[in-house]
C-alpha cells in the first residue's frame, strides 16, 4: 500500500506556547536550560583548563597531593544543592499556576481517549465529535479527560502540559488559548498498535466562529437528498454501521466507533492519518485493516457500489 495518503503533520511545540499555561511551561524550561548550559559550561571550562595545565608535557613527577578543602567543598555542595531546591520550588510553582483547583466548576468539554480516536462531547449541548475538536479561543476552558479502554495521554506542546487520560478516573486541565488556529499534538501514552497515529487536532476558533460551529453540530444528522447518499443511509443501517457509530436522529446510536453525525464537516479522519475525501472514505471502507491495521473495526465484503454510496453519505454529512 502505497503511503502517499498519510497526511504528514508534525506535532507543535511548547516553544510557540499559544496559551498562558504553555508559556509558564515554557518560561520554567528556558530556566532550566540556562541554568544546565552554565554548568555545563563550568564543567567544561574546568576540565579544559586541568587537562591542560596538567598535561605530563610539562611534569614529569605527580602533582602536589591535596586532601580537604574546606571552601571549595562548601561550594560544591551548596551550588548543586541550591539549585535543586530552586527549581523543586519554580516546578512546583508551575504547576499549581497552570493545574488550580477546579473548585465547584463544571467541565466545558470532555475529551475521551479510544483505541484509537478521540471523542470530544459538550457539556450541556447534545454534541459529541471526535478527533478535530473545537474549542474557544479567550476564554478558561476546564477539560475533562478520561479513557474509555487504555491509558492514554492528552498533549498538545503549544496549549499547555500533558495530561494522562485513565479509565475509570477524571483528570482536568485548565486551558485558555489565546490565537484562533489549528494546534497539533499525539498521544503520549502508549496505547497499542496505532498509538503512533493517535494524532490531536485542536481548531481554536474566536467564540462568534466557535459557537456558530456548535451550533450546526448540535443539529441531527442530514437527511440524504440525492438517490446514491440515499442507498449509503439505508446500506449504513443495514451493514451493522449503526452498532458502532452514532448518527443523531436515527437509529444509529453505536459508541464504540467515532460519532460520524457530521463526518463530512471534518477536514481529517481516522486521527490525523488522511485528509477526510471520498477517495480516501472509500479505501477506509474497503479495507480498513489495510489502511490502520490493527484498529477496531472489521472488514466488509463489499460491492464497489455500495463503497460508493456509503462515500457519498458519509461525505454529505456536514
Ligand atoms: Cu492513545
């Protein structure tokens, strides 16, 4: 299989921090880095000038041998020690400024991570989405993170720290992006087969574009117009589709795949893997081993026209 397909999209980093909590990350490495470069830089300084000035060219007998001292121990010590401390305290610092207490707050979104998607629902809306998720650019937004199988973990370097997501537990972050745009991430954790392709797409949107999305999100699922969509809807239901997937306002209530309600409105699919065409809905459909072994949805035998009316579905669905 060719891979020509594959999107090739590279994670974002912490050092284009796009939210406060990023850049208090980012603000406590640089620390990190000086403070690591000047030892270094000491170390090798020292090295330099003993290798040097003892080198046996110029001696031929040992050089006085010392034992103790005193001055030269406290330092020693002490540098090392103090900057120990100081970086406990500005990591401990950091975190209680970007992880606060959550107090009687409810979440804004809750992100679940699957085998290998990751489903995004909205408290009080009837939305749910999975792997392109929106969020609010301006404003704190509390995430709540959980798994429905595994243990994975949520990080975008440019939003802010990675948080595990465990089944069974909520963990929460705090967030508040400051530029619409699109920020990248993967899976942190380990997760099987296609944790590799575990990919994050956060769309920070400004809220009037953000609440104009969910607001077409929380409408049900477009009814097909034209006779081909029309035999996918029908094929969708009767192939088993509807136990995995969800389609809101029919008979598709499955959760154990993504929520395909408005597929056609996502740029990508299957995590990040490929851009979301019919070309690629179709190679999907028909092989779905073959694109992303491993993942948890079996083959179907079947006619390249049915291929072709679930594409045109699955493709309308905005
Ligand atoms: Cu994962």
């Amino acid at each position: 299989m060719p891979d020509l397909f594959l999107l090739n999209i590279s994670a974002s980093s912490i050092f284009d921090a796009a939210s406060p909590e990023a850049a208090s990350i980012r603000q406590l490495t640089f620390e990190f880095i000086i403070a690591a470069s000047a030892v270094l830089l000491l170390v090798v300084i020292l090295t330099s000038y003993i290798t040097v000035k003892y080198r046996s060219k110029h001696r031929h007998e040992d050089p006085k041998q010392i034992t103790g001292n005193r001055a030269l121990e406290i330092w020693m010590v002490s540098v090392p020690l103090a900057l120990v401390i100081l970086f406990l305290f500005r990591s401990l610092a950091t975190m209680n400024a970007i992880l606060p207490d959550r107090g009687n707050h409810t979440p804004d979104i809750i992100i679940t991570g699957h085998q290998w998607f990751w489903e995004a629902s909205y408290p009080g809306t009837t939305v749910t989405t999975a792997n392109e998720i929106h969020l609010p650019t301006g404003k704190r937004i509390l995430m709540l993170l959980n798994a429905a199988d595994v243990i994975h973990d949520w990080w975008v370097p440019a939003l802010g720290p990675k948080m595990d997501m465990i089944p069974g537990m909520n963990n929460y972050l705090w967030l508040t992006i400051n530029q619409p745009g699109i920020y990248d991430g993967a899976c942190s954790e380990f997760c099987g087969q296609q944790h590799a392709w575990m990919r994050i797409r956060v769309i920070a949107q400004l809220q009037p574009d953000y609440e104009r999305w969910l607001s077409e999100q929380t409408t049900n699922t477009h009814i097909p117009q034209d006779t081909m969509a029309k035999a996918g809807a029908i094929l969708f239901l009767e192939s088993t589709c509807s136990s995995c997937h969800r389609l809101k306002g029919t008979a598709a209530a499955g959760i154990t795949g993504p929520d395909l309600t408005h597929f056609g409105s996502r740029q990508t699919m299957l995590t990040g893997m490929m851009a979301n065409d019919s070309g690629n809905v179709a190679r999907w459909l028909s092989d779905p081993q073959a694109v992303k072994p491993g993942a948890h949805m079996p083959r179907f035998i079947f006619a390249k026209d049915s291929i072709r009316a679930l594409t045109a579905y699955l493709e309308q669905l905005k």
